[in-house]
C-alpha cells in the first residue's frame, strides 16, 4: 500500500492535550471486524467484551522524565536535551536530541541545575539532531540517575503545547508500569484504572507483561510514498517466558489473545515460532506492520485514535482491516472522539 490512502482530515480541535478526568472514563469504540459493526462505550465497558481463560497483553515499559534543559558554556544559550536512551552506564554516555542542533557541536560543554550540578560534554555527532553526551558526575549510578530523574520533565509529545504538570507524571504513565526505559507512554494502556484491571482479574481474565521501550522513532514520519521503504528506529523488547506461558494457554484453548496498544502487538509479532505461538525473547525490534499482514498471536486489539500518515494507523489498518478502519475513523471524527496520546481508545474484536 502506499502512504497517501493512510491520509484524513484531522480537525485540531479533536486532538486531545489533556487526559480524560478518570482514566477508564474515556470513551471506547468497539468495532466488529466479522459483522463491521461499530459500538460507542466508555472504556470501563471493555470488562464486558472479555471473559475466563481470556489474556490481555500489556507493555509494562515506564515512562522516564527524559527532556532536560542546559545552557551553554560561554553563551549561556538554552538548549533543550532529550534523553533516547543510556549508551554505556560506567562512562554515563547517552544517545540525545538536542534543540537549537546548530549550536551544538563537538568539544561543547552543557551546564545543567542551578548550581551546574550536572555538566555534559558533547563528543559525537549521531544525525542533524542527535548527538553522544557523555556526562560529567562524581557521585554513583544511583545517584546521578536521581539526579538525571529529578533534573528532567515528563517528555509529553510535542504537539501538546503546553508545560508538563504534577497531574502529566501520574497520568502520562501506565497503572502497571514497571520496567523504566521509554521516552513515550503506551498510550493504549494509559485507560486503565486499578480498579478495572482488578474486575478483569476477577472475571477470570489473565494478563501477560512484556516490556518495549518506546522510543521517537514509533512517531517518526513516513516520508517515502511506498511503504516497503520505510525504517522504523530500533527498541528494546524484552518477552519473558511466563508471558508466553499465559499467551499461548488462551491460545491453545481458542480464547481471546488482546494486544494492549500497537507497542505491545509490534513486541509480540517479534517473537513468533512458525506454528504461530509467542517465544520468549530479549532484544531489539525494528518491525514496522501495515496492510496486507497476517497476525500470528494476538486476535483483538485495544489502541488509541492514531494521526493520519502514521505507522500506529497502518497497524491499525492492517489489524482491522482496511476498509473498516476507513469508515470507523469517519465516524470517530462525525462523533467527536479524541485523538492521539491523552485520546479515546478503540477496541478491535
């Protein structure tokens, strides 16, 4: 397929900046892919979609405080530093983004913290934006990554335009997060609430931890026109073997197999034997899923409202199928759902 039929009009104002008041308050789309039937829920509702010997997937990845700001040596300019991800924790060197690049160079120190608690110097060069820090601190890893932790914001997706608050550090996080490593939530999972994870359990519904630490890369744009072109960036994926205990027991015994968020099923279909079941795994994933592909684990889906021309949409339309995922966004934009990070969520059965 080719990037232009992923694109729609998006109306701004659909494009959520703030989270809904209750997490599973949010609104839910059920859609049909048998029937094409399209249902309209709160996400608390899901409960009744689910039931004994069922398994949800979820993506346990947290969440770390990665966009910093520093100010130049010399110049004192302002320079804002985004974490990707830690290169060599014995030298404290760091893969980053940086913002103004043009003023960055190599040799170049960064002061950060009031008192310049924390100095980084610049020592190569990865891409226009991306640079090596290797940062300068005497004290232990455990304490420079508090430092680091407490130095750092919650690195909500540019497009929300405004400051990160204390609400954005509880809620731009799972309620299961446990495995610190991505610089974006998985937003799928950011709908439910303690409470409803519970029910779930109650009614006999199995979950299953695997960890993919998002990175950038997950919102990069698509900029070539044939999609077989296009290089999704690299993460870490970790599935361990009780995960695939409990995914391939519903498997076996014909259950629902639900992928929480595009994260969590690009982890899964990493990691697939040849009769289709889930084998543990523990390392990198650069798959990148649209029309046509076969599923081999999961078979329903819960994920948000995704924007046009992205990788998350062509995964959801290679899930739901094209044609229906068409017409169930025409009908989320009719409905006034939200879009994106602090969104709605769909439910693809």
């Amino acid at each position: 397929m080719k990037l232009s039929q992923f694109k729609f009009n998006l109306p701004k104002e659909l494009i959520a900046e703030t989270p809904a008041k209750v997490r599973d308050e949010a609104r839910l789309m059920v859609i049909h892919r048998k029937t094409g039937k399209i249902e309209h829920k709160a996400f608390k509702d899901v409960l009744s979609y689910f039931n004994d010997g069922d398994c949800m997937v979820l993506n346990d990845t947290k969440v770390f405080p990665a966009r910093m700001y520093g100010n130049k040596e010399k110049t004192g300019a302002k320079i804002e530093v985004f974490l990707l991800r830690e290169l060599n924790a014995e030298s404290r060197l760091w893969d980053v983004l940086v913002d103004p690049a043009r003023k960055i160079r190599i040799g170049n120190k960064l002061y950060f913290g009031d008192d310049d608690t924390l100095v980084a110097e610049v020592i190569d060069n990865t891409t226009s934006r991306g640079r090596t820090l290797r940062f300068l601190f005497d004290g232990s890893y455990e304490e420079f990554r508090k430092t680091l932790n407490d130095m750092g914001e919650t690195p909500l997706p540019k497009y929300i335009k405004r400051a990160p608050t204390e609400d954005d550090k509880e809620r731009y996080q799972t309620v299961f997060a446990k495995n610190e490593g991505a610089v974006a939530a998985p937003t799928a999972g950011l709908h439910f609430s303690r409470e409803l994870l519970k029910r779930l359990e109650l009614k006999g519904v199995n979950f299953a931890n695997v960890t993919l630490h998002i990175g950038l890369g997950t919102f990069r744009t698509v900029e070539v026109e044939d999609l077989t072109k296009h290089k999704m960036d690299s993460e870490q994926v970790i599935i361990p073997e009780t995960a695939c205990a409990i995914v391939n027991k519903s498997r076996e015994a014909k259950k629902k197999v639900c992928a929480v968020g595009t994260t969590t099923m690009r982890a899964i279909e990493t990691s697939v034997s040849t009769d289709g079941y889930l084998k543990p795994y523990n390392g990198w994933t650069n798959k990148f899923i649209f029309p046509p592909y076969d599923f081999s684990v999961a078979n329903c889906m819960i994920t948000n409202f995704h924007t046009p021309e992205s990788t998350l949409f062509m995964m959801v339309c290679a899930f739901g199928g094209y044609d229906l995922m068409i017409k169930a966004y025409k009908e989320a934009i009719k409905e006034k759902y939200r879009f994106y990070t602090y969104g709605d969520a769909m439910l693809i059965i």
